[in-house]
C-alpha cells in the first residue's frame, strides 16, 4: 500500500495534465450535436481504460449512448465490484456566466473548473487513477473489479437499464461502488447511503392558433402563458405541500433515530440561505431543510417558455407556453404512479378555454443502501485513511437512476463513495471539483480496494 500511495503522490501533475484532455471532450448527452464528441469520448475511456492496465475494454453501442465496460478478474476469491459512473455531461449554457470556457479545465484557488470535474468524469477518473497505480506497483489489484461507464446518467439512463436486464452475467458482483456525490462540505468527508427518485414532466399549452397582436386580441382569450402560471401555481398549497391527491400516499416516514441523526449534522440554515443569497428559505412545513432535502418529496418547475423572451419588447399573445417539472421522490413512491397522479391531476387542472399537453419523460426510484453493509463500512474506513478524518453518514437530494435498478436486475447495494463538495456549481456554470478532494480520492478509492476484503470476510460471519 506504501508504494501505491507514494505512486499516487509521485503522479499528481500527470494526473492534472490528462483529466484536461478528457475534460476537453465535450460529451454532452442531451444535445444531437454533441454525438461525435460522445463517441470520442467512449473512445478514451475504452483506450484509457486498457492503458491502465483493465481487460476486456470495449464499446457496447445501445439506441442511445455508447457503455464502455472493463474488467479485471485476476484476484480470485476475492469480492468483485461493479464500479459504474458516467462520461455524459450536462449542457454548459448559460456559457457568458463561466469565468473560464466549460471545457477547458482551469485552476484557481486549489480548485479544479470545468464541466464534468466533479460530475463525473473527474470523479470516474479517480477511479482509474487509483487502479493504475496498483497495477503499475504491484502488477495486480486487490479485488476483481469491472468498470461500466455509460453516456446516458445526465438524460435518464434510459438504455442502460436493458443493458444490465441482458448482461446479468457480466455484471455480476458483490456491491456497486459510485463516486458521482459529494462530501458534506469543505474537509468533512461523508458516505452518502440515500439518493432521492425522479419523475420528470413536460406541460405545454395551447391556446389560439397562431400568435396574436395582445393589443387588439388581449381581452378576448386565455393568454396560454397565464394559464400555465395558474397550473403550476395550483401544484402546491401555502404551505409548501404538493396537491396532486395522493402524491404522499406511498412516502416513507422518517424515523426518530434518522431524524436525530440529521439534527446532530453540523448544519447551519442561515448560512446555507447566506451561501444561496437567498433571502429566506422555503419549503414544505414542519420539516428541517436537511429532512426535505433528504427524505420528503418535492416538485419543481426547472424551465418555463413562451411567447417574447428577447431584448427589448414586444407586444404579442403566443400560442403557447411550455414548463419541465421534475419531482424528487423519496422511498417507497414509484416514478410511474407518481407520473400517472401528476398528469390525471394537470388535466382536472387544465382550464377548458386551452388544450394542455402533458408527458412523462422519464424516471427513477429512490435508493438506500443499508449503513451496516460490509461495503458502507469499507468506505469509513477508507474515507478515514485518505482524509485522515472519520467520514459522517448523509443522504442526497440528487437522484442516479440506475442504483435502484442494479438492486432491482443484480440484486447489489450501492456504495456512494463521493467527492464532490455540496457547492461544486454541478449543472451550472464554473463547475470545479476541489483537488484536495481529487487526490484524496484517489487515495480512499486505493483503501477502498484494500480494505474490501477484510469487511466481506466479516460480513459474511
Ligand atoms: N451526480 C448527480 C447525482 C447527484 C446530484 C448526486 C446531487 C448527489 C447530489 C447525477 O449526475 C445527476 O445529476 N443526476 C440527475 C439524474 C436525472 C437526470 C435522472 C439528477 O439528479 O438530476
Ligand atoms: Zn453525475
């Protein structure tokens, strides 16, 4: 292990200099444009994978996004994980707000910018970096190790869940491990064991046939922006609870000891509505923000459009108005029912002067992997010995669809294992994983490794 770590230190410039290029390849999953650079990308994490020293490194093309996978099975008797994590990335724009380009990776104030550096290529690349250094030391890894890495996370996973149900063999492990979340802040790690469940929606309404002149039609018909406003405004009550009948039937309570537990969390509510410049915080009555982050539901509007939005103004009634909605679903709700519930209750909504549309996107459940698991357990340890600092227990309010269904398809708990930091600007502009945590990454993900097998060994006894 001496030598691993010592590798690792020895590296770090290297390290730097080939994230860049990854990072550089714009693979961004939601735009048709961006599918060559998708495929670029795959192509590195194929090639980088088979540099390091994995076996078997190759391409599975789906409908969608390429799956690149990799094994290595050369410590027989010894647990095998199924390390997954995703080379897609969210769109950059608003591209003016970044203070450097979203693709060239920079560094300021010990802090590593660009999109993809926290989620998740920088946290995937951890992960290789980690298996090189054993197989240049030692030729071999501590435990058997495959590698699925899928191009899909950012827009639902939607092909990678056909791809586990027809490769169960291949995929077959004794746990998940993610790095795709973050630690609880600046210098506290944490294992994160609960993700929260999505289903996302699209509404557009349709009012008159073309867009009008709002002088001489303004009084006349339902502005579809205005009744989309009264829709969306109807989703909640006045105290924050979401209205579509029988949204809470399916969710899960809290217990007093998880609830004790997220009280003794260092957590400050006016500093945290201080870091968001936000004026107060908000949100569902009778919960602590952590509790409704965490384990209670909510439903947001994530875009809304329609008519005028440039420069400037212009006077027109549009013929329609759009709005995504996502809601974050906690244990035990099911995307499907809570997406069928949402569009019965915006179609009793819809007023009768214009004709609403509404979809489902896509979705997932929510996930949480026991804390006593022999992984979990493998993952303090090792967050101890990277960090030098005992790790606290968190849930996220961030969803990875594919969790469920790993235990669903494969049977396999997941250990989140993240290095982010909970103000990284994933999604948003100046995007940047902190190196402190990168290098400490690679190393917990080296002890992670190394300690594994102790803990199955105990778990099973
Ligand atoms: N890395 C995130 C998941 C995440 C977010 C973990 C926040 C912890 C905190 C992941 O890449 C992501 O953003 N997932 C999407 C999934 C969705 C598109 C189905 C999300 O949560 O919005
Ligand atoms: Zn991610």
């Amino acid at each position: 292990m001496q030598d691993v770590l010592q590798f690792i230190e020895a590296n770090k410039a290297r390290y730097l200099d080939e994230l860049t290029e990854l990072i550089a390849i714009p693979s961004v999953s939601t735009n048709p444009e961006n599918v060559p650079d998708i495929r670029r990308c795959a192509e590195w994490m194929k090639a980088h994978l088979t540099r390091i020293g994995m076996e078997k490194a190759q391409i599975f093309p789906t409908a969608g996004h390429p799956i690149v996978y990799a094994e290595w099975l050369g410590a027989p008797g010894k647990p095998t994980i199924l390390l997954y994590g995703h080379y897609d990335v969210q769109p950059v724009d608003p591209v003016a707000l970044w203070t450097t380009p979203p693709f060239k990776a920079t560094i300021r104030n010990g802090n590593l910018y660009a999109r993809g550096t926290a989620d998740d290529k920088g946290q995937v690349f951890i992960h290789l970096k980690s298996i090189e250094a054993f197989m240049k030391k030692s030729g071999a890894l501590p435990i058997n190790i495959k590698v699925l890495i899928e191009g899909e996370e950012e827009i639902g996973s939607e092909h990678l869940d056909p791809f586990v149900r027809s490769h169960k063999e291949l995929l077959k492990a004794d746990l998940v491990l993610i790095s795709d979340t973050s630690m609880f802040a600046r210098g506290v790690p944490s294992v994160c064991y609960g993700l929260r469940g999505l289903s996302y929606m699209e509404i557009e309404v349709i009012g008159p046939n073309k867009d009008l002149h709002s002088g001489s039609y303004g009084g006349s018909v339902h502005n579809p922006i205005q009744a989309l406003a009264e829709i969306i405004a109807e989703l909640h009550d006045k105290n924050g609870r979401i209205t579509i009948p029988g949204f809470y039937d399916d969710v899960r309570t809290l217990t007093k000891k998880e609830k004790d537990a997220f009280k003794k969390l260092p957590w400050s509510d006016a500093k945290y509505a201080k870091e968001l410049g936000v004026l107060a915080l908000y949100g569902e009555k009778g919960y602590t923000t952590l509790e409704r982050l965490w384990a209670r539901p909510t439903l947001e509007c994530n875009g809304i459009w329609g008519g005028f939005t440039e420069e400037g103004a212009k006077t027109v009634l549009p013929s329609t108005a759009s709005a995504k909605i996502s809601m974050r679903l906690v244990p035990d709700q099911k995307a499907d029912t809570i997406a069928a519930l949402f569009l019965k209750h915006v179609k009793k909504l819809a007023p009768r002067t214009v004709t609403v549309k509404a979809r489902y996107v896509h979705g997932g459940e929510a996930a949480i992997t026991p804390i006593e698991s022999p992984g979990v357990q493998a993952a303090v340890k090792a967050l101890e010995k990277g960090f030098g600092k005992k790790p606290l227990y968190q849930r996220e309010g961030g969803s990875i669809p594919i969790v469920v269904q790993f235990k669903k398809i494969l049977g396999l708990d997941t250990v989140l294992l993240g290095f982010g930091l909970p103000d990284e600007n994933a999604h948003a502009p100046d995007e940047f994983l902190n190196l402190d945590n990168f290098y400490g990454g690679i190393r917990t993900a080296a002890h992670f490794y190394n300690e594994l097998p102790a803990f199955m060994k105990r778990g099973k006894r």
